[in-house]
C-alpha cells in the first residue's frame, strides 16, 4: 500500500500512464496525489480528466491555475487558446460531466497521519495550517456552487497582492486563487509578487522563492507542489518537494513514493520541446 505523488501531468495522458505502469501502482491498494494542472500544453486533457475522475477515491488532487482556467474557457469567459489544445475536451460529449467534477476538486490536501499538505504552487508563508484550510474551503465553495462563473470572471488579476483577514468578497477570493495555484516568488514579509517567472538564481532582490521564507505551515508539515517547472524539481529545502519538472515542456513527469521517498521519472513524449523547458507554467 503506496502513496504516489506526481507534478503537473498539463495533458500528458502517455506519459501519465506509463509511469503509473513502472511503479506498479493499483487504484485498489494504492492513492495517488496529484499536483494540479491535470490539462493544458499536452495532447491528452481529455484523457487525463476522464482517467483520474475514473480512479475515483484512490486519487487526491488539487486544481492548478491551468485547471481553473479550463473552468473559465468552458464557461466562455476566457479564450481556447490553441496551444492550450483543449478543444478535443471542450467538444467531448462528456465535457459538461467532466467539468462538473473537476470544479468540485480542492485546493488544498492535508494529511494529519502523514503530516503532508499538497498545494498547486505551495503555501504562502503568511498562513498558518488553519487559515490555509479555511482560505481552500472558501474558494472551494464558490466553484462548486452556481454561481462560480462570477468568481472565475473575477480571478483574473494580480492584486490584491498582500494577505489580510480583513480582506473580503472577490478580492478576497482572488488572493487565495493566485496564493494556491500561481505563486512563486515573495517578498521578505510574505506579500506576493505575482510577476517574475525567473529561475531564483536569477530573481530581483528583495524577491524569494515563497518556500525560502519561513511559515507556520512548513515547520510543522511537509509540502508538495507543482506549478514551478523551471525550478526541475530542484532547489526546495528539507521537507519541501518540487514535483513539477516540465513533462510538457520536454522534460519528465516526475513522483516521488512517499513511504520510501523513492522518485521515479517518465520521459516527456515531446523531446523536441525541451527547449522550452524553461518557460514558466
């Protein structure tokens, strides 16, 4: 009985597959964690979506920014880019299922037996276990509620940038979508910025990864994210795992088995993509 915990799959339905195949993972004995970011840039969203829903309680995930944004689009409220290659998935007779679920996934997965929190792009520093955990469960209402298309309209935006308890409403909303699913880099008080996508060795001071500055959070649980495919799963301290390594970049899809700490990598099927490995996601 493992627990596998794998980076953003971004539609890599092969790849997903195929590493699953080398760690011999069962839905009936085995839970799989995922990082987020199940669509987008690969040629298998629709795949990957009704594979995972199928796997049913055997698989913990969260939603990345790339899976909000698939909400948004089907939604008609933001546009299908082509590079995204969502259209298979947009025109599938089962999409109105398929988003249905994926809209009622969590932001946030905490283990108390395990001590483990997984999170699309990590925990900012300036929550503690509590506020993350109510913060998740106040996005989470909304997307799986009718009215989530308003808060999908208004997720779009950098600010506020800083966390308050005071902070309220969509703004409030917003914060917690961009601190869950799009941050990297912090402050030294912990507010974010949301606009350098740079490898750390190349970040502006004051600036530092969100995982470089001290929280509540990480002192008492381990934490896994996705979202960072520049960082090639590198660079994290002790009991911070980086698990996204640009498998839709031409990189690998990386897990980690969590009772070993054993890590098993999948080659990208787009080899000819490497180059973009850097790009941020």
């Amino acid at each position: 009985m493992s627990t596998y915990l794998i980076g953003d799959i971004h539609g890599c339905y092969d790849e997903l597959i195929a590493l699953l195949a080398q760690v011999e993972f069962s839905p009936e004995r085995d839970t799989l964690w995922l990082t987020g970011d199940l669509v987008a840039r690969g040629p298998g969203s629709l795949e990957v979506l009704r594979y995972v829903r199928s796997l049913g309680d055997a698989v913990r995930l969260v939603l990345g920014n790339h899976d909000l944004h698939l909400l948004a689009v089907f939604a008609g409220i933001s546009r299908n880019k082509p590079k995204d290659r969502l259209t298979p998935l947009l025109e599938a007779p089962d999409a109105d299922e398929l988003i249905n679920w994926l809209r009622r996934q969590p932001l946030l997965q905490v283990d108390e037996e395990k001590k483990l929190v997984m999170a699309h792009a990590g925990i900012t520093p300036q929550w503690d276990i509590d506020t993350a955990r109510q913060c998740a469960r106040d996005v989470e209402a909304v997307l799986s509620s009718d009215s989530y298309p308003f808060f999908l309209d208004a997720m779009y935006g950098d600010m506020p940038n800083n966390w308050s308890p005071e902070l309220s409403g969509l703004a409030r909303l917003r914060f917690i979508s961009n601190a869950f699913t799009r941050m990297r880099y912090c402050f030294p008080n912990g507010q974010l910025d949301m606009y350098c996508k740079d490898v750390p060795e190349n970040a502006p001071a004051p600036l530092k990864p969100w995982f470089a500055l001290p929280g509540p959070v990480a002192q008492e649980y381990s934490i896994v994210f996705g979202h960072w495919a520049s960082l090639e799963g590198k660079g994290a301290p002790e009991g911070i795992y980086a698990l996204d390594t640009g498998c839709c970049w031409g990189g690998d899809l990386t897990c980690l088995r969590w009772e070993d700490k054993a890590w098993f990598v999948q080659p990208s099927n787009r080899q000819d993509d490497a180059d973009e490995a850097a790009v941020a996601s």
